[in-house]
C-alpha cells in the first residue's frame, strides 16, 4: 500500500490548495492507500510524495490535480 504525503506552505496560505488535492486524491484513489496525510511546512513549498518520491512540486511544474491523481495511481500499482 502507498503512502502520500502533500507538505504545503502554512504562511503562503497553501492550505484550502492541500485540502483541495487531498480530496482528489482520496475521491479516486481512497481504497489503494495506506495513509494520506498534511504535513505543514514554509519557504514557498507545495510537494506531493508518495512512498517518499515526489510526484509533484509547486517549484518545478504547474498544479494539475487529476495528473497528481494518476501519477499516484501509477505509483501504486
């Protein structure tokens, strides 16, 4: 089973974007996860990783949920 992790920038107010991608994220994928979890952070940052691997960082690629989504489900198969 996989587990997410999506850190978000508390001061860049990044949060409803979190919760936003959280959703996604377990409306598609709820059953093949292990844990899906926030972990709060600062310094810009918004990272999506599975099993530690990043599968999306706001630093180096455009927000696009449903291709987070799929990255996620590829990972975990």
């Amino acid at each position: 089973m996989t587990t997410v992790e999506i850190e978000y920038c508390v001061p860049c107010g990044f949060r409803e974007r979190a919760l936003d991608v959280q959703q996604a994220i377990l409306n598609g994928l709820e059953t093949e996860l292990e844990e899906l979890s926030l972990v709060m952070g600062d310094h810009g940052i918004f990272q999506v990783r599975a099993d530690g691997e990043v599968i999306y960082d706001k630093a180096e690629d455009d927000l696009d949920v449903d291709e987070i989504v799929r990255e996620i489900r590829a990972h975990a198969r």
